[in-house]
C-alpha cells in the first residue's frame, strides 16, 4: 500500500491491516471499499475479508524523517477478527519510532479500552519489541578487527569471528575459515592466543566493541534485547549496566532463583499467579513453583506488584481516535474513548451527517457560568482535536452548513484545535451558506473552505 495520502490531515497512511465490515450507518458509503473494489490487486481479496500483512510491519521504521501516520486507513485495527497479538506488533512499531506521530481511528471503542486497559499490556508490548530483534533485514555481513587484536582476527555483525593470519587459535574452524565457536553456559565465547598468552572472550562484546564502540564505562555490560545469550547480531546487542540485564532477565523469565525472588516476573507469569491463587492454590505453594517468598506473591495477587515496562505509557506519540457521524455515535463512542489513556485524544465527524454538540466533551460545560459569563471548564479528560467532514462516492448525503459551524464555535469555545477536511461530494460557496451541484472539478481546493478560509488546526 503507498505510503503517501491526500489525506489532508495525515502525511502517509500505514496498512498492516486492509479489510474491514460494516458496524454503523458511516460505514454505507466507506471510501475504503470503494478503493478496494476499484484497485482489488492492492487488497487481493474481497473488503470484506480481514487480511493481515506482516511485511508492512517495518515500513515506517524505513521512514528516518517525521511524519504523521493515519494507522490502517483501510481497516480498523481493533476489529474482531484481528489478534491482541498482532496488535501488540503494531504498538511495538510505533514505539520503535517516537520520531512519527501516529493517528489511530477506529468505530470499535470498547475493543480499543479492553485492550489498552490491562495492565500488563506496557510489559506484552515491551516483550514484542524485544522478540523484534530476531525478525530483521539479514544485511550484508561486514567484517572488521578485532579491538586488541587487529592484525590478527576479525568479527563480523553476525558475531562470527575469523582469523586473518598468523596467530593460533583454541578451536577449530569451518571450511570458511570461521573460528567454532565455544559455548559457556549459554554465552558464545572465543579463545585468542598470541605469544603464548591465551585469553577467553564473549563474542557479544567483541562484536559491540567493534561495530558499537567501547563501552561507555568501565562497569558496562553486554545486552541481549531478544533474551537469547547466543544471538550476537549487532541489531540485537547494546552496552548497559548490570542492572539493565537484570531487568532484562526478569522480563524474559530468565533470572535465576535469588534474581526472581528480587525482581518483576512475566506478564504471563503474573497473570498465572493471580489466577492460581483465586482457584485455591496457596501461597507457600505458588511461592515454592515460581521460586519466590508468600510475601512477593501475596503482593503480586493484591496487585501492590505488577509488571513496569521499559517503554513510555502511553505512547506518546500515538493519537487515539473515534469515528462519530451524528449525534447518538458520539454520545455512544465519546464517553469510552475519555477513560482510555492517550497522548491525544480525537473525534473524526466524517461523514456528517447532523448537528453534534460535543461541549461535554470539550472541556466546559455550557449549562454551568462564571460570573463574566464564560462557561466553565469541566473536571476530567478532554477531545484534543475534532475533525469534520462531508460524505463523498455515489450517492452522498449534504452536509449543512449550521451542522460544521457549531462545531467549529464549540472547539473556539473550548480552545480545542479544529479542522474542517472538506465539504465532501457536495460543494458550498465560500462562505458555506449556498449548495452547489455536485462537481469534482476544483473540490479539493473549494470544497474545503468554511465561512472564507480553511480550517487546519492541530494540537500543541
């Protein structure tokens, strides 16, 4: 799917999802399957038909200059049919890239709270970036000395190790001349000799000192980012302290018996804990098999512990939306999306298709005065952003002019930002109070202006 989009409030659009199905009466006329019936060698398949794409995973992570994302603008990602875990693969992208700003709709709120609420969710996501490090681009394998021993041995990004000439080493090699390498309870070592001095090293901090740098101290330890000792592709090393790989230990369920007493445990382990505990199982029992004290596990299942992540939560570069054509979606979709976390939160009134007074949303309540006769403002979340816009494709329904003006005054109103996308298949005159015929010639331009002037407003 292109990248690029006449969206007029997004820069690049993001499918890992095409397909969708209908739920409300926005979706009659869904330019979406429009496009889809139209271009069906970019679907492959019916709309109608959810279809994941696992090769567009990394497609902003190839994107190096910012951008603003509208995410699976031919599906919904919080449909029924899709998977937490597949999701869970989509956040991870997003949390990988803090550079892009990301707009995520959907007509499916209660899915979206179901799944942004659990607690776990930070650690599960966490857990999938690191499990990313094992799918990547295989680059070419590039070779260079090893730090200490130049004219001697060389390592390359896939931590293989080679020797150039003269010298002896502990080991055999393969046909390529590839050194075998050592295994010491886990960790991939190698030995080096060089005038009768033979010295034993991880191949993980040879590989990170010759194509990260040296260590950024003297205390500075070797990370794994998938768990696995034995990876040494440079994607998936980095420096850290002691205490990193400890967290790292915990998060994979690889610490040993003192570290778990200490640490965090799993998502999955926590969530088997609590749920052996309400069945009856003891707490000298649980704290026996998880390897542990009654104390740890007692908080555990009080949720006094819980799993942290190493991300930022929410995502603070994730926008999170609702799609609300009149009056009863927005009261319906609204009020979920507010109890949902969100770096932003937005209403999409696209298509319109009546007056929608959001001024319990926006901030203030207009029922309530302060004694200069401004409304006061509400107690809670607030919509950051509204965007409105008419229905376009065969058969499209007027929006009126009244409906796009006082939403524009409640969002001035309320000092939320605005932005009016378009008037849709039917074009008003400049100053939106006359209907015109249907016509496409000039729509772009025209058929965006609202009482003499466009409306393009984002948030801070």
């Amino acid at each position: 799917m292109a990248d690029k989009t006449k969206i007029e409030w997004a820069t690049s659009t993001w499918n890992p999802v095409t397909g969708c199905s209908p739920v409300s009466e926005g979706c009659q006329n869904c330019y979406a399957a429009r496009l889809a019936k139209r271009f069906p060698q970019v679907h492959g398949a019916p709309f109608s038909e959810i279809r994941l794409h696992p090769d567009r995973l990394d497609q902003p992570m190839r994107w190096k200059k910012p951008r603003r994302i509208f995410v699976c603008s031919m599906s919904d990602i919080f449909h029924n049919e899709i998977s937490d875990d597949y999701i869970d693969r989509v956040f991870a992208v997003m949390a990988l890239t803090p550079q892009h700003t990301y707009l995520l709709l959907t007509k499916r709120p209660k899915r979206m709270q179901q799944y942004l609420s659990n607690h776990d969710r930070p650690f599960i996501i966490q857990k999938a970036i690191d499990d990313s490090a094992v799918h990547r681009i295989e680059h070419e394998e590039l070779w260079r000395s090893v730090v200490g021993y130049e004219d001697l041995y060389e390592i390359s990004n896939r931590g293989r190790v080679r020797r150039k000439s003269g010298g002896t080493t502990k080991g055999r090699r393969n046909a390529e001349g590839v050194l075998c390498l050592r295994n010491c309870r886990g960790y991939a070592t190698v030995s080096f000799s060089r005038a009768g001095c033979v010295r034993e090293f991880r191949v993980c901090r040879l590989v990170l000192e010759a194509f990260a740098g040296p260590p950024p101290t003297h205390e500075s330890e070797a990370r794994h980012k998938n768990g696995d000792p034995s990876d040494n592709y440079i994607e998936n090393l980095s420096w850290g302290s002691k205490a990193d790989n400890m967290a790292d230990a915990a998060r994979h369920g690889t610490a040993g018996k003192w570290a778990r007493s200490q640490a965090k445990f799993t998502a999955q382990q926590v969530a088997s804990i609590r749920s052996e505990r309400v069945n009856g199982a003891k707490l000298d029992m649980l704290a026996k098999k998880y390897c542990t004290t009654k104390k740890h596990i007692s908080a555990i299942c009080l949720g006094k512990k819980y799993v942290h992540a190493a991300i930022s939560w929410p995502l603070p570069n994730l926008w999170l939306g609702v799609t609300c054509e009149n009056q009863a979606r927005a009261d319906e979709r609204i009020p979920i999306l507010l109890q949902i976390p969100a770096a932003k939160r937005f209403v999409s009134i696209e298509p319109m298709f009546g007056a929608v007074d959001l001024t319990m949303y926006l901030g203030y309540c207009k029922c309530r005065l302060d004694p200069h006769g401004k409304a006061c403002p509400a107690v809670g979340p607030r919509l950051d952003w509204v965007i409105v816009g008419g229905e376009t494709g065969p058969g499209a329904r007027p929006m009126h002019p009244d409906w796009a003006r006082s939403v524009r005054d409640q969002c001035q109103a309320a000092g939320v930002s605005f932005f009016f996308k378009q008037w849709g298949e039917w074009i008003y005159n400049d100053f939106g109070n006359e209907l015109l015929l249907p016509d496409r010639i000039g729509k772009r331009r025209a058929g965006r202006v609202l009482e003499g002037r466009t409306w393009e407003e984002f948030p801070r």
